[in-house]
C-alpha cells in the first residue's frame, strides 16, 4: 500500500500552459476526483486553471514575472522600445528535450534563447518556473487557511515520457533548487497521468460515440493508447488494464517534438515568404505586441477549424503589418499575394486574412503523419495487437483536424477524449503523487548495464580487450547486463552489482564511481560495442568522510517509478548508503526520426 500524503501538489508546465493543482489525503479517499486546480484571472475574461508558461527577466537576468504578468510586462515593454535587455522566455519546456536530443551537456547548466536570441541560464529558468508556481500554491494556502505546513507538502512534477534521465536530472535538480527537498518530490509521465485520471472519469466527461465502448476500454485485461499531444512534444504510451485496476505499460515509451507548435511554425513561414523577411523581421522587432496577439489568434483559431466543415480560416490581420509592408515594398498586400505561389488558397480583405481549407490542412499534414505512423508502429507489436481504443490527450488534441485524422486511420479502434483533456494530466499527476504504484510496470526503453573484468577466455574474448591484473588476463568492458530493453519491469524491482575497491591514501576522501551504459541491443557483449554508449555514473559518497583501504559490498537498483533509485551496502559492515547518479548527454541512436519543430522559438 503507497504511504499516505497528507497533501499532494502537482505542477504541470508546457507550451499549452502552466498551472497545478492539489488534493488532501481525506479527498483521495472518499474521491479521488476530488481536486482543486489553480485558478487565474487574466484581467479581462473568465478565470482560468492554467496560466501561460513564459517568464521574464529583467536586465540582470533577475525573474521578474510569470504568466500573464510576464506577458502585460513585456508588451509594455515592446511598446515603449524597452524590450532589447530584457529576457522573455516561452518553448523552455522544449528546449530542454532539444538540448538532451542533440547531445548537449547539461549536468550543470546549459543556456536557453529566449525570444530574441538572448542567452540565460537554463537551471535559472526552470527553477523560476517551478519555484513561482510552488510560491503561488503555498501564498494561496496560507490565504485560504487550509490548515498545513509546507513540509506536509508532497510534490509532483509532469514530464514527457520521451525525456531522457539526464532530462528528469535537470528537472529534479531545478526543483532542488527552489526548497523541494528529493524526498518528498517525484516525477510522472504526461500520457500515463492522463490515463491514470480519465479512468476514473464517468462516461459523460468524454467526447465519443458511444459511452459502453469508452467504459469497456478500462475494463481489466483491456489494452488502449493514449496519444498525449502537447504544444512541444506528442508522447505516446500503450497500456493495459490490470485486474486491481493498475496500468501496465506495455511498449516502450515513444512519440517526438510534433506539437502543435509545428503548424505555429508552417503558418509563421507562410508569412514570411508572403510578406518577406525583412518586413516580418521589422514586424516583430517594432510591433511585438502585434506578433504576440496574431499567433495567439492563430493558435485558438486552428484549434477551432473543422476540415469537414469549412473553406477556409481566417484571422484578423494586423494593420500595423499591413501598413509596414507598404511602405517597405511600395505595393499592396493582395497584389503581393496575386503574384505568389499562395494566389489561389489565400486571400486578404482589408485586414480578414483567409487561408484555404487546402493549406490549412498541409500545415497540418507532416506532423499528423508523424503521429500515425508512430501509433501504426506501436500497433504492430506482438503486446499492442488487441489495443482496442485510442485515448487522446494534450492541448494540440483539441484540433478537430488532428482528431478527425486519427478517426479515419484508426477506424477499427474507438477514439475517446476527455472534455477537460487539457487538465487531465495535471489531475492524473496528483492521483499519481497519492498512489505512484497505480502504474506497477514499465517497460525498458534500452538494456541497462555495467561494463566488468572477467577471466580472459581467447575462444569467446576479442584480443583488443585484453587487459592484465595483478599479472592476471582479464577481459575488460563486458557487458553486465541489469536491465534488458524491451523487458517488463514492475515498481520496486531490483537488481545488484558487485563492486569492490583499494583506495591509496590521497583518494580515500573522494567518492566511488562506477559508470554504467544503455544498448539498443537486447545482448550487448562489450560496453563499447556500436550499439552501446556510456550513460552516466553511480558515485557513492563515503560514509564518515573516508573509505578504508579496500572496500567490497553491492550496488542495489530499484525501479522507483519514473527514475531509479540506488543504495550501496557495505559487505563488511553491512551499512547502507544512499547513491546518486551523474547522467550523460544522450546521443541520437535514432537518426530517422525526423524533427519538425527545433523550438528555440518562432523566427520571425
């Protein structure tokens, strides 16, 4: 049985918005649904659960606001051409995964672009975010005296299920920053929190065409997928119904950067080659605030096209772009239009620019094929041929084109989504943070293991390994495999190492480290093999501050969620001490999966 929380708060930030929400353990109990969600005002419309996830800083790098503060300040600031040393961030989410996918190093820190190409820390930015929503939560608790202390707290942060360790590292590490102490603070996969909440969900909270289907497709034994479709990224996550009522994932974790942010990228490159660079370049660096308002219009309006339904999608232009590309080009917009490749699906009558059902549906035609063809390929494995339903999730899948392209792929499946799809992660993350062994077992997305010494044997060992100890021959980089990929593992799991060293008397103050690989291959023999890469170390603190002179024992790993979780115990003293990991930058073993979006931000 999970250990109680007497308060759970998560914390959900991408490219739809940022926002948490929170329930006590009393409401777990007598209702799980029972959450409250972070409510906003924006000033000027109804209030909202979510706020947008951009942040500002002023000139010293030092966090200014958040949210709909972040964006009134900065548009005061285009306004009044003050803008130019101040840090307006939005896409840091996804920057991140694009950082990791590249390879880039980011133990420490690494530096984010904010939306004119200036640097900042990335640590800064992420530890800003969470820390302002945590600030939020624990002010409002006071104001609503809710009757706790903030080390009652316990804390849930949502994570793409495509990130990497190193990822989760850096998220956990920002969160370190801002007082969340490790212990009370976990990490859950996007598309797994939506499952875990929609199950829950009686039939009316769903769009579908028949509710018994919806119903049965969390029935125990059934197998569904859900597609949770972000703003940045699209996971992809195939599970199955457990007779207690857990999920079981049952396929590798997979998806991509195909987020809505992709057609926000087809529509700004229309633009540009319509208006031409150097008009949007003075568009964007004289009215900003113009730049902000079109591409929020242009997000609820695709969002809202319906391909069955309409010609076209049209969105109100601003002047100040229509006059700035007069006076650049001496001629008018609909004559440029006349002549462009773009004469026969767009059309502007004084500032309603209509775009053809046609284009509107190109934007959307690469990123929406990405999608299917990583759901087909899923489909096609020995686990996920009886999946029978396909649960969608995420901002970007409340496009009516994006759902209507996956009904008619998928018609044999039954495709449901939640009304609230957008919170459904946020909730799901806080059942989750209440009873995190509702997922019991994963499955690897590579074989896990550590490279060791054996005696050399010249009928299997390859030469070039080759090493000698003691004036022994040893065979050096074998792999010993932990985890194998592919491999269904359940919560709690775990799996030792045997380790052992000799210290001289310089190093007996430092820590031990052992450095571990992943593999493609399902039976890696050498840790250097193509297949295979160094994936970080274990490095284990010693206990009193000092190591005696030869000390053997066992690394423990335990699946502990989301993450593993390692102890040494000391064979000797049979002492336990905790250990912690130092992941690497991960390298593209996948070099097909094409990139749509490389979401610094929009260059406009």
């Amino acid at each position: 049985m999970a250990e109680t929380k007497i308060l759970v708060v998560a914390i959900d930030f991408g490219s739809s918005g940022a926002g948490y929400a929170f329930s006590f353990a009393y409401q777990y109990k007598n209702n799980p649904l029972d959450i409250s969600t972070s409510v906003w005002n924006n000033g000027n419309g109804p209030l909202q659960a979510k706020i947008p996830a951009v942040l500002l800083f002023d000139p010293d790098k030092k966090f200014h606001s958040f949210g709909f503060e972040a964006e009134d300040k900065y548009e005061e600031l285009l306004n009044t051409n003050k803008s130019d040393q101040w840090y307006f961030l939005k896409g840091f989410k996804m920057q991140l995964y694009s950082a990791v996918n590249a390879g880039e190093d980011i133990r420490v820190d690494f530096e984010l672009l904010d939306v004119g190409g200036k640097r900042i820390s990335a640590k800064a930015v992420f530890s800003a975010a969470i820390g302002f929503l945590k600030d939020h939560f624990i002010q409002q608790m006071h104001w609503r005296k809710l009757g706790t202390v903030e080390d009652d707290i316990f804390w849930v942060v949502s994570v793409p299920s495509i990130w990497n360790d190193s990822a989760k590292q850096f998220m956990r590490e920002s969160a370190e920053k801002v007082g969340i102490q490790g212990d009370k603070f976990i990490m859950v996969y996007e598309p797994e929190a939506a499952s875990i909440y929609a199950r829950l969900l009686p039939v009316d909270k769903f769009v579908g065409n028949n509710g018994a289907v919806i119903l049965k497709a969390f029935d125990p034994g059934r197998k569904f997928i859900v597609v949770d479709a972000g703003g940045g990224t699209v996971d992809i996550s195939a599970q199955q119904v457990l007779e207690n009522g857990e999920l079981k994932i049952i396929h590798r974790e997979c998806g991509g950067p195909w987020g809505g942010e992709c057609i926000n990228k087809q529509f700004v490159n229309m633009l540009k080659e319509l208006f031409g660079k150097e008009v949007m370049k003075q568009f964007k660096n004289k009215h900003g605030d113009d730049v902000l308002q079109l591409l929020r219009d242009f997000e609820v309006k695709k969002k809202m096209f319906r391909e069955e339904d309409e010609e076209s999608l049209t969105i109100r232009m601003p002047l100040s772009l229509i006059e700035l590309f007069l006076d650049i080009k001496q001629s008018d917009v609909p004559t440029a239009i006349a002549s462009s490749r773009f004469d026969e699906t767009v059309r502007l009558k004084r500032d309603k620019l209509s775009i053809a059902g046609s284009l509107v549906e190109a934007f959307f035609s690469e990123t929406i094929q990405m999608i299917i063809d990583e759901v087909l390929s899923i489909l096609k494995h020995e686990r996920c041929s009886d999946v029978s339903a396909i649960m969608m999730a995420g901002g970007f899948s409340e496009a009516d084109i994006l759902q209507h392209a996956i009904k008619k792929q998928f018609q044999s499946l039954e495709i449901f989504i939640p009304l609230d799809g957008s919170l459904s992660v946020l909730k799901g993350a806080v059942i989750y943070g209440h009873n995190p062994n509702v997922v019991s077992s994963r499955v690897c997305n590579y074989t896990y293991g550590v490279g060791v010494a054996m005696k050399f044997d010249p009928s299997i060992h390859n030469p070039g390994q080759k090493i000698y100890r003691r004036g022994i021959e040893m065979c050096n980089n074998l792999f010993d495999v932990l985890f194998e990929i592919d491999e269904e593992v359940h919560i709690g799991q775990t799996n030792s190492i045997d380790v052992a060293s000799y210290f001289l008397s310089d190093e007996k103050y430092g820590p031990l480290e052992w450095h571990f690989s992943i593999s493609t291959k399902k039976d890696p023999f050498y840790t250097t093999d193509k297949s295979c890469m160094e994936h970080g170390s274990i490095i284990v603190s010693p206990p009193n501050g000092m190591w005696p002179e030869f000390v053997e024992g066992q690394i423990f790993l335990k699946i502990a969620g989301t993450e593993l979780v390692g102890t040494f115990v000391n064979k000797k003293t049979m002492k336990e001490t905790s250990v912690r990991f130092d992941f690497l930058p991960s390298i593209n073993k996948n070099p097909e999966r094409k990139r749509l979006f490389d979401p610094f931000f929009l260059d406009i």
